[in-house]
C-alpha cells in the first residue's frame, strides 16, 4: 500500500510539472543623445599662430595688479615664445573651461583655466594661475590680464 502511495505521489508530481517555453523580450532600441557641455563643436581651440599681451599681474588675492606689457606668440600647439624666449606649453579641455599651463613664465611654470569666452574674444581678465613647477612648494596664486592683438 505503501508503495502505491509512492508511485502515485511521483507519477503526479511528474505529470503536473509544466515547463514553460521562454521567448525573448521586446527589445527597444536604445537612443544614444550626444553630451555637449559648449559651444564649439567642430573643433578644438589652439592658440597656434596668435599672440597676446599680459598687461597686468597680480601676485597674491589682494590688491592692484601691476602693469607689465609681456608678448606671448603661440608658435605652435606645444611651443610658445614668452618675450622671444621660447618655452612649452599645453591647452586642453577640461569639462568647465580650458587649462593653460605655461612653462617659461618669471613667476614659474603657471597653470590656469581659461574659457571658451576668452578664446573667441581674445580677453583674459584677472583669471587666477598657479605654479606648478615640479618640486615647488610655491603656494601663491598668480592673476593674469591679457590681450590677443
């Protein structure tokens, strides 16, 4: 009796399994929108071939900038002449604006953000730098004011 009760227990345990046949789901097509945090578009700036004046500097946050009339001629995308002295440099993006870092300067190998405005309107006004000279423990903040003529 036993057994019976056994075999009737597997065979209906068996026979009410219901497997379902899996089928794949509606897919829909991912749309991909471009991430665009400024204006240009098509290309990135370069400073390649322009040439500024620093008119003023400012060492430290507080007071007058003092009055300077510096040439910088970009001559390439890594070289630039500060005053006819030739020395390195780089411009690349940076998700809020556009580091520019300047070996060669009197105060050391500056670094800074410069935006998108400057570039087009060849105008820096009292934007801060910092020297990043490797080794330097030079903390001061340099503001800079300069023209692209």
């Amino acid at each position: 009796m036993i057994r019976l009760i056994y075999i009737l227990l597997v065979v209906l345990g068996v026979s009410s399994c219901y497997k379902e046949d899996p089928q794949p789901k509606e897919s829909k097509p991912v749309i991909v929108y471009p991430y665009v945090t400024d204006t240009i578009t098509d290309s990135i700036p370069t400073l390649k071939g322009t040439t500024w004046v620093i008119t003023g500097v400012r060492i430290g946050g507080i007071g007058n900038p003092t009055t300077t009339y510096d040439t910088l001629k970009f001559v390439t995308n890594t070289v630039y002449k500060y005053n006819g002295n030739s020395s390195g440099y780089s411009l690349y993006y940076t998700g809020g604006g556009f580091n520019l870092s300047m070996k060669g300067t009197p105060w050391g190998y500056l670094s800074g953000t410069i935006y998108e405005y400057n570039l087009k309107n060849g105008d820096v006004q009292g934007l801060k730098f910092v020297d990043i000279t490797p080794g330097s423990t030079n903390k001061t903040n340099y503001y800079i004011w300069m023209n692209k003529i």
